[in-house]
C-alpha cells in the first residue's frame, strides 16, 4: 500500500510527538531518581560510607546531565515554539539546567574532599569523623557557592507567563533554598579556621555542655543540675564522663574546704554583689543567676580550679526545649519500654512528669531521665538526620535565648559575640541597646515548668524613654502534689508551696536611668534578723548596666503583669537587644513601631537576639 504525502506527514508528527513524549518522561524520571539518591547522599556523607557516597554522587551527576542534555534536543526546540506549551518546556529545560549546574559543578570536589577523610576506626565512646581533610575546605566552598549562584541566575531568567504551577514550584523552592545556603555557606566559609580550631584541629579541646532546666528558672535559663564533659580532638567526639551539682556541692568541694554556705569562689565588685544573692557564687545550680553569662562560667572554672581539675577550653548552654526542637529534625524516639519520645512531649519528660510518676522513688526517677537522655544523645549524634532540617532548629533555639556560647579562644568568643550567643551584659550602646527582665526561682522547686509570659516594649520618643512589660500567668494546679515539684522555701515562710517565688530583675543599659517599677516593692521581705537565705528587694551594677530586684509571687492560677520604664541615656543608641530569660514555652516578643526613631535599625546584623521594631 502507497502511502499518500498527507498520511506521511501525519504519521511524522505522531511519531514526533510520541518520542518527544517518551523524553519528557525521561527528563522527569532522571530528575526524580536524582532527587532521591541525593537522600542516599546525605545519609553515606553522615555515615562516611564513601563508596555510597561516591556511587550516589556518580548517579546524580549522570542523571542530571542527561536530563539537561534531553531537554536542549530538537524535538524541545520545535516544543518551545508552540502556543500554550512553549514556556513549559522551557521551563522545564531550566530546571534541568539549573539542577545540573549545582550537582555537576558542587558534588564530584566535595565527594573528593568527603573522600579523604577516610573510614578509620573510632571508639564506642566517640563520634565524628577525621577533620585533617577538611583543612583543604577553604577550595571546595567557592566552588559550592558558585554553582549556586550560576544556578540561581539561570532560574530568574525564566518566563513564567502560562507555565503550569507543577513546573515553576519546584524551581521556586530550589531558589529559595539557595537564598538560604548562599549566604549561610559564606559565613561557614568566614569563620572555617575558627570551625575547625573548635572542633579540634589543632588541638584537642575540652567542653561542658551545661543544660539549664527552666522549671526551675535562672536569669538564663534554669539551675544547670547536670553537665556533660566531652573532647573534642580533630572532630571526633568523646564523652568523657557527666558531672552534677549534688555531687560537686555535697561532696567534692566540701571536702577541700570550701563553705558551700557561706563562701564564694569568685571575688565580685561591692555593687554587683549587692544585687544578687548570695548563693549565686557559692551554690552551682545558682551559677546563672547572673544574665552575664561568662560570668556562670567563671564560677564553674573556679570549681575546675580548686578540684584539681582541667578547665574547658568552651561551654556550651542549652536546655530541654532545644532537645524538644531537635527532635523536629530527628522524628520521635522509642524508649525500651515502647514509650514515645518526640518534640511535643520532651519538655514534660524531662522536666515534669516523672516528678509525678516516681515521688520519692530517687533511683527510678534517675534510671528514666537516664535512659531518655542516653537515646536522646544516641539519636543526635547518630547523624539519622537532614542536616538542613537540624541547622533550622538551631538556628529557632538560639533566636529564642535557648543557646549561650563561650570560648577561651578569643577569636571564637568573637564569633560567640558576632552571632548573639555570648549571653553578655553590655558595657554600652553601641552595637546594641540592652534591655532585659529575669527571672529566679526561689522555692527550690519546678514550678515555673507552669510559668507563661510575654514581653512588650513601647517608647516616647520626646521624653527618651522605653517601657518593658511582661504578661505572667501561672498554670500550676492541685493535681500537682510531688514534693520535686513544689516550693521547699515556701513552707518556712507561711507560704502555699504551689505559689512561684521569683526574684524578679529589671536591668537598664549603660547610662540609663530606672525610673519606676511595678511592684513599686517586692511582694516578700524577710526580716533582718532571718537566717539562712534572705529574700529583699535589691539594687546594683553589674558591668555598669543598673538593676534593680523585686521578690515577686504568682499564686496558683494567678495572672499578672509587671513593667518598669527607662530614661535612656543621650545620643545615637544601638539596634535595641530585648532580652528574657528563656522559659518552658516560647515568649512572644513584640516592640511598638514608634521605638523605630529612638533606636539604630538591625538590618544586616547576625546578632540573632536583637529585636524587630514595628
């Protein structure tokens, strides 16, 4: 049979449309597949199975240029001219070119680099991996940061009229991640030398991980009951042993003569003493009573010193809702006994439940917070994990005064102090102006794991002065009973024991002036002649900032508001830095637009602490 010129052109442009059906097909399923052996990336990198890694980035790579190569065809030329489909198409094409761009340039120089640090053996105590390798980084970031930008520049260059949503999403969310590597990726390549020199490349360091609990509430954070000593020596990670406040006041500085009661490890000026108590420097759960965070840390020196022991070359601070916010990232953890562990529960697990659950039952309770601490630790050094998702929650923790950071090394204490971590009281307003209400708990007790609050600042801008409020809720109720949980001290007071004792601090910037406070007077004054602990009103300087102290009680149930109004020193004043100590729940933080006038904008700082106006 004769095929007629009419039938023969039809049957081309079938043919035609079929194999440019089959390449879209292709380009599709080249890029699906590549999206999930980046899963399989990830995962070797974290494991340092270096033949995955490589097999992985092999795959991405191929796929990825057949993809691009597919997408610039014929076919796709004669596509892209069509009405209604062409923008499509060239879309897609983009896509295929962008993502190309990223893994064909980024991935084979990193896995080189992943590749050299090898699969030594490494003790069970000890996590990590050899960071020799890593010395030769500094030329892989540009690179990386390069085919990012090269990606994101072909990405914008997109006509979007008539593309379908499926097409220009993806690449949408690829563009914002870029948006959010690109500058995260410089600041790693920054600070590199300071990465490395505190993770041990050049020598091994030393840290505690303190972990403040808020249930029982200091200045910044909570009293840190216990603390993990680690080393850290070219990346690898090794616990060397956890420490804890019962054992170091009860028995180890006893025993080599220090007054745990009446003593003090650290000499302070007569003005910074008279604003706080006197157990702040002689009593470790009461080290952070202090908003002056290197302060807690000079006091945990001094315990390193008199025992004989190494002092940390850094510490680290956190608390169980960093843990609870980490757990976003790893997913839900199963205990022996098949109870859950996730990021909604953690908090109560770690600083509630079990009060209830054990009473007095001191080795069950300390069994349970063991075994959820050693699966907790397990699952976050594991590395099961994106390493984007925990960077997130990282990032969240210390944007909510989660996370304090100090170094010996003065070149990474810098760099504690650049991003907000350093938890400093400063000594004036030029790169901020620091405002902060804390709280510490007094009742011995945890309380405040049932204290809400909410901060706010407004100003007058005519007469220069700023007002600090907090909204305070307590949501302690009967069915609370375990004797952990309630206030000790408030018995030898008359006081209920579900009522919250706090000593309240109102701390004003370098130059200013406190100029009301509410309560006017603290709620509770022990009498002069009353022994042991003694709960007044207070006032100071500490780092030439001036506070005052008001004992504050929130009854059961009890909502209120306390606030104090600041005349703020003449001249320029830095981006306000709104400070609180950090409680069990999130605090809403909110300034009033009309404090914009009186202080420098934070645009472009790294500080993650400093306020948003407006």
């Amino acid at each position: 049979m004769v095929v007629g010129p009419v039938a023969t052109v039809l049957l081309a442009g079938l043919f035609t449309v079929g194999a440019f059906v089959q390449q879209v097909l292709q380009v599709r399923d080249d890029m699906e597949a590549a999206k999930e052996q980046l899963k399989v990336l990830a995962a070797a990198a974290v494991s340092m199975d270096i033949a995955g890694l490589q097999q992985a980035s092999d795959d991405v790579v191929i796929r990825t240029e057949r993809a691009r190569a597919t997408s610039n065809g014929v076919l796709w030329d004669l596509a892209a001219e069509l009405p209604q489909v062409g923008n499509n198409v060239l879309a897609v094409r983009t896509v295929a070119e962008a993502v190309n761009t990223i893994t064909s340039q980024s991935l084979p120089p990193l896995v080189a680099m992943m590749a050299a640090a090898g699969t030594d053996e490494r003790s069970e105590d000890s996590l990590g991996i050899d960071l020799r390798p890593f010395l030769g980084a500094g030329p892989v970031l540009p690179t990386i940061i390069s085919s990012l930008e090269d990606a994101s520049a072909i990405a914008a260059g997109i006509d979007r009229t008539g593309v379908l949503p499926a097409v220009y999403e993806p690449l949408d969310g690829m563009v914002e991640l870029i948006a959010v590597a690109v500058p995260a990726l410089n600041i790693v390549q920054e600070h590199l030398p300071a990465i490395l020199h505190a993770a041990g490349a050049d020598k091994p360091m030393l840290y505690q991980l303190m972990i403040q609990t808020p249930a029982e509430i200091r200045a910044t954070g909570g009293g840190p009951a216990h603390w993990l000593v680690l080393k850290v020596d070219n990346g690898r990670m090794e616990l060397l042993g956890q420490e804890n406040g019962v054992d170091l006041m009860y028995s180890e500085l006893p025993s080599l003569g220090f007054d745990t009661v009446n003593g003090s490890l650290i000499k302070l000026p007569a003005g910074t003493r008279s604003l706080y108590p006197f157990e702040l420097a002689n009593w470790s759960s009461n080290f952070t009573m202090t908003p002056h965070f290197p302060r807690a840390v000079e006091l945990f020196q001094a315990t390193r010193e008199l025992t004989g022991k190494q002092e940390f070359d850094g510490v680290i601070s956190i608390d169980p809702i960093v843990l609870a916010h980490m757990l976003e990232a790893t997913g839900p953890l199963t205990l022996a006994s098949g109870e859950t562990v996730s990021s909604e529960n953690t908090a109560s697990l770690l600083m509630s439940e079990p009060y209830e659950r054990f009473g007095t039952d001191n080795a069950a309770m300390d069994a349970y917070f063991s075994e959820v601490t050693s699966v907790m630790f397990d699952a976050l050094t594991g590395g099961g994990w994106e390493i984007g998702a925990m960077w997130d929650q990282l990032v969240r923790s210390a944007a909510e005064d989660r996370v304090f950071a100090w170094f010996e090394d003065d070149g990474l204490q810098s760099l504690a102090h650049e991003y907000g971590l350093d938890g400093v009281l400063r000594e004036d307003t030029t790169e901020a102006t620091q405002l902060g209400i804390y709280f510490n708990d007094y009742t011995v007790g945890k309380l405040n794991y049932w204290l809400d609050y909410t901060q706010r600042a407004s100003c007058n801008v005519e007469e220069r002065t700023i007002t600090v409020t907090m909204d305070l809720h307590s949501r302690m109720s009967e069915d609370i009973k375990s004797e952990y949980t309630l206030g000790l001290r408030n018995q030898f007071r008359g006081i209920d024991p579900r009522t919250m004792m706090l000593d309240v601090l109102f701390f004003a910037p370098p130059g200013a002036e406190i100029l009301w406070t509410d309560p006017k007077r603290g709620d509770w004054q022990d009498s002069a002649n009353w022994q042991g602990n003694r709960f007044r009103d207070r006032s100071g300087v500490d780092h030439d900032n001036t506070a005052v102290s008001r004992t504050l009680l929130l009854e059961m149930g009890e909502k209120r508001t306390i606030s104090y109004e600041v005349e703020l020193p003449d001249g320029d004043l830095g981006p306000l830095e709104l400070r609180h100590s950090p409680g069990p729940n999130d605090t809403e933080v909110t300034v009033d637009a009309n404090c914009g006038a009186l202080f420098a904008s934070p645009e472009g700082s790294r500080n993650v602490r400093l306020s948003k106006i407006g």
